[in-house]
C-alpha cells in the first residue's frame, strides 16, 4: 500500500510535466513562443538532472522515504502553482526547472523503498507495478486534460491550479498513510564516505549500457509527447483530444504490457532479446505516427508503441542488479540512471524546435529523432545475460 502510494504520488508529477504537449499551443498563442522556445520550455524540467542528479542521490539518499517523500511533495505542490500563475516566459521555465529538480531529489525514496520491502526476485515485478501506475496516471493524464482544458475555457493557468490541488490532496494522503521503512540514521551509517559510495557505484559496465539504451527511447518520447499533438492538429486537423488519447493509449497499454513481459523475462529469461526487439519495434512505431493521419492506423500504432514501453521494468532493474550492490549505492545507480534518462528527455524536444526551426517542417524532425529507440537493440546486444550474471 504505501509502495504503491508512493508511486502515484511520483507518477502524477510527471503526469503535470508530460501534459505540456497538450497546453502548449494554447501557452504558445499566449506567450508568443516561438518553436525554439517551446522546445525550451518542454526539456527545461529535465535541466538539472545533468549537473545535479547524482549529487543529489548521493544527499537525499540518508534520509528515511517518509521525511525525503513529504517535504519533495510539499515544494512540488508550491511549484506547480507557480507554473500557473507565471506571467512570462523565464518565470514558467525557471518553475519547471525546479519542479525537475523536486522529483529527481524524491527518485532515492523508490530505491530505499525496494531494497527493503521486496527479494531479489520481486524487483523486476515491483518497478512493473510502478510501470502500470505510470500508466495509468499519465496516460489517464493525456487523455482528460483536453477536456479539462475545454472546460477550462481553454485556460493552461486554471488547468495547472487545479493539478496543483490534486497533488496537495496526494501530499496531504502521504503524510497520513505513509511509514518508515529504515531510518534515516541507518543509511547514514552505511557508507560515510560519498566518493567511495559514488566509485562503487559507477563501476558496473552494465549500468552504463543500460543509461544508454535509456537515453534513445526518452529522446524519441519526450520529443513526440511535447510535438505530436501540434503535428497532428496542424497537418492533419486531428484535435488535441484524439491526439491526446492516442498517446494515453501508448502508456497505459505500457504499464500493462510492462508487468505481463517482465513476469515472463523474470520465469523464463531471455531479457537481452526481449530488449533488441522491443527497441526495434518502438522505433518502428514512432516513426509511423510521423507518416500518417488517419487515427485508426494511429491507434494501432500507438498500441504497438506501448508494448515497446513495456522495456522500461527491464532495463530499471539493471540498477538493482549489479553484483555486491548496497541500498544507498542502488540510489546512486538510480540517480546516474536519471542522468541518462534527462539526457533523452533534454534533447528530444531541443532538437524537434531547432531541427523545426531551421527546416520549417515539424513532420521531418519527428521523423529524424524516431530512429532513438534503436539505443534499446544496442543495450540488449551488450547488456550481461541471466547465464552470465549467475556466473
């Protein structure tokens, strides 16, 4: 219960930051940003995963998950308003900067959390069950906020607001609901030493391989999730509620394709080749979402992108199964893992605004960043097998 609360409080921050594709043409026509710009508001809450996800794993690791949970809750709460009432531009970008910033800072909580309440062998099955939420708050989160904003009168700020009071609500259930699993004493006492625990960390060839399958597939999927809707409304006038839906479908059909493969990698193996095909399929995927309008075909193809998602419980894992790995030192892969992640994330919509800039055609830019995902075939190809990790 508390595993599983503290999940959708994680996954609801992300489901305000992966909502920005669908404010944004009205945050653009109010603001007047230019493409450039809204690349640069849409990759702006990942900035400080680059300088400060690892430093942060390494501080926010010794605390329990109660006190590191609430108080990252309560400044994302304050936050969110803050993006709402932004009167220009540099304001709005600088509160989805340090909203990033709450939910990297939280990311520790997760590692703690599995280390403790879950064996070795529930852990793939654990970040499923995180998957599944992340589908169901996110893609739930696409798929109303058209109609929230409809009723709205079309108002991003009154829509913020109101995402801003339901995550006071999940903050306010947290408090009451939520325990501690190690104090904060304990992980203190597990490694004074920061550059030793930071050296053991980092080590493992396999947590690096992993970052970079990690990087291609949010490359692609910050990109589309920030951009589709634009494109589909304005090549093919498919409304922001049908493109909104379609990209919902993907996620959620993620987190439930998610624990369905995991489960069968976890009693039968094969998680490298699990890993090439999917990336192959999401690649293929994307980039058929580039090339047509009909929203049948864009169904089908957004239900294909979310069993490719289902690789995410697969490569998360890697992090807490690396040989001799400790709970602070798994925070710490966690956090480096962030790294890798806010790099995709960073540069898929930088790129879709510059490439759209400089080429005047959004549909080509998605198309060049749909090829990221093949960075999952290359994880897959390289990545330790089971045989080999049991050796």
């Amino acid at each position: 219960v508390v595993f599983g609360l503290w999940s959708i409080c994680a996954v609801f921050g992300f489901m305000v930051l992966s909502t920005l594709g669908i404010l944004l043409p009205a945050i653009s026509a109010e603001l007047e940003l230019s493409p450039s710009q809204q690349g640069v508001l849409a990759s702006s809450a990942f900035w400080g995963n680059f300088i400060m996800a690892i430093p942060l794993s390494l501080w926010t690791s010794r605390y329990s998950p109660k006190i590191l949970t609430t108080i990252t809750l309560l400044i994302g709460v304050f936050l969110i308003l803050l993006q709402g009432w932004a009167p220009i531009f540099v304001a709005l970008l600088l509160a989805r900067v340090a909203f990033g910033l709450t939910l990297l800072a939280r990311e520790p909580a997760r590692a703690i959390l599995i280390k403790h309440w879950f064996s070795d062998g529930e852990i793939v099955l654990a970040n499923s069950f995180s998957n599944i939420f992340f589908g169901i708050v996110v893609g739930g989160g696409l798929l109303i906020t058209p109609f929230v904003l409809g009723g709205m009168q079309d108002s991003w700020r009154t829509t913020l607001y109101l995402y801003g009071g339901v995550f006071g609500l999940l903050t306010l259930l947290w408090v009451l609901m939520g325990r501690e699993v190690v104090t904060s004493e304990a992980l203190k006492s597990e490694s004074a030493d920061d550059k030793s625990l930071l050296r053991r960390s980092l080590m493992h060839k396999d947590l690096w391989i992993a970052g970079l399958g990690f990087v291609g597939a949010t490359f692609a999927w910050s990109a589309f999730i920030n951009f589709f809707p634009t494109l589909m409304l304005e090549s093919h006038n498919v409304s922001l509620r049908w493109s909104g839906g379609i990209l919902a479908l993907g996620i959620f059909v993620g987190g439930v394709s998610g624990i369905v493969i995991a489960y069968l990698v976890m009693i039968r193996g094969r998680r490298n080749d699990t890993l090439k095909g999917l990336g192959v399929l999401m690649a293929g995927s994307y980039l058929g979402m580039t090339l047509t309008g009909n929203v049948s075909l864009l169904i089908g193809l957004g239900l294909l992108n979310g069993i490719a998602w289902s690789f995410w419980a697969l490569l998360h894992t890697v992090a807490f199964d690396l040989p001799g790995i400790r709970t602070r030192e798994t925070a710490v892969a966690l956090g480096f893992l962030g790294v890798m992640m806010a790099a995709g994330t960073v540069l898929g919509p930088l790129a879709v605004g510059f490439l759209q800039e400089s080429m005047g055609d959004l549909r080509l830019a998605l198309f060049i960043v749909s090829f990221g995902p093949l960075s999952l075939s290359f994880a897959g190809a390289f990545l330790r097998s089971s045989r080999e990790k049991a050796k």
